[in-house]
C-alpha cells in the first residue's frame, strides 16, 4: 500500500474514532507511535520540474496566453501534487523558474540538447522532470513526461499519457492521473 492510502485511510479512521467518542489525543498519540519513522518521507529524491510545455499542430490562431496561464498552472499543479503525496521532494517552483528564465534558452527545453541535466543541477535536483503537452487536435492531446536522473544523465521514466478535451479541468484530470500512475511505479521500485 502507497504511503498516501496509508495515510488517508489513517485519517478516515481517525475521523471515525473521534465521531465515536475517543479522544482526539490519545488517537494522535497512538497514531504517532504506529507510524514507521520516515513513511512520510520523499521516496524519490530532490526534482526540480521544469516548466511545461506545448507543441500545438491545431491550425486555430491565437492562443498563445492561454496556453501559457494553463501550463503554468499545470507546472504548478504538478509539482504540488508530487509534493503532497511524498513521491518527490520537489524543488522550489519559483527557483526553478528563475533559473529558466534566465538560460534564455531560445528553444523548447525537451529538444534542448541535454541543457535540462544543466538547470537541475543549478536548481539542487538530482533529477529532473521534462514535460510536455501535444495537441494534435483540439479534442486530442497528450501529456508526455521524462524523468531523468541528474548525475548519470540517463532517463528514468519516460511516459505519455492521452486525454481528451483541451480545457483545464482535462489537463489537470491528466495530470492527476499521471502523478498517482508514478506514485505506483515509484513504490514498485522503492526497496
């Protein structure tokens, strides 16, 4: 069982116990004591996620600012979510950010030649995550992920995962399967 199940289901029956009457204390006591030490710990190492981004083949002009505020947004969610269920330790988005924009790097950073192994190390990752959305239509789309270990240069996870509907609330339901999806593969492979 994921540490996340383990610890909603610690919750549900925490909530249950205090709907019953026992106190609130005791429970949190014995709850404290019943946890292996570092089961909320990040299992998979510091990842600095880069910025994601989009190849779009749709033959609909405009919606370059759109896109941007949505994969900022996806970027954002993402690394939250990598957080909060203990797969990653992620490294500050914002530091990220910066780091990015100040490569200048003219280019998309999947195609960039290696430069992501560069801007984790400058961020304290020792690995990276490299994203991006393909619109091939306006109904079909799919988020590709690398996640690639920073000293070895070698990529880890390569996965891409198709959705339909290209509006916010299907981009983040694709990111939220992705995330439970590498919290399974992440603790298959934990030791």
């Amino acid at each position: 069982m994921s540490t996340s199940k383990s610890y909603r289901s610690l919750i549900l029956k925490f909530r249950n116990a205090v709907q019953s009457g026992y106190k609130p204390g005791l429970l949190l006591l014995v709850a404290a004591l019943s946890t292996p030490a570092g089961a909320g710990a990040a299992t998979g190492g510091r990842l600095a996620v880069l910025p994601m981004e989009i190849v779009d083949n749709t033959p609909v002009a405009g919606g370059e600012e759109r896109n941007a505020a949505m994969l900022e947004k996806l970027t954002r969610f993402i690394a939250q979510r990598l957080e909060d269920e203990n797969i990653f330790e992620v490294v500050a988005p914002a530091k990220v950010d910066e780091i990015v924009s100040n490569a200048n790097l003219g280019t998309y950073i999947h195609t960039c030649n290696r430069c992501e192994y560069d801007l984790a190390r400058q961020a304290g990752g020792d690995k990276v995550m490299v994203g991006w959305i393909y619109k091939m239509s306006l109904l079909i789309l799919t988020l590709h992920i690398e996640i690639k270990d920073v000293e070895s240069e070698q990529t880890l996870l390569s996965k891409a995962y198709d959705f339909r509907g290209d509006n916010e609330k299907a981009w983040l339901r694709a990111a939220n399967y992705m995330v439970r999806d590498l919290g399974e593969i992440m603790a298959r492979q934990a030791p």
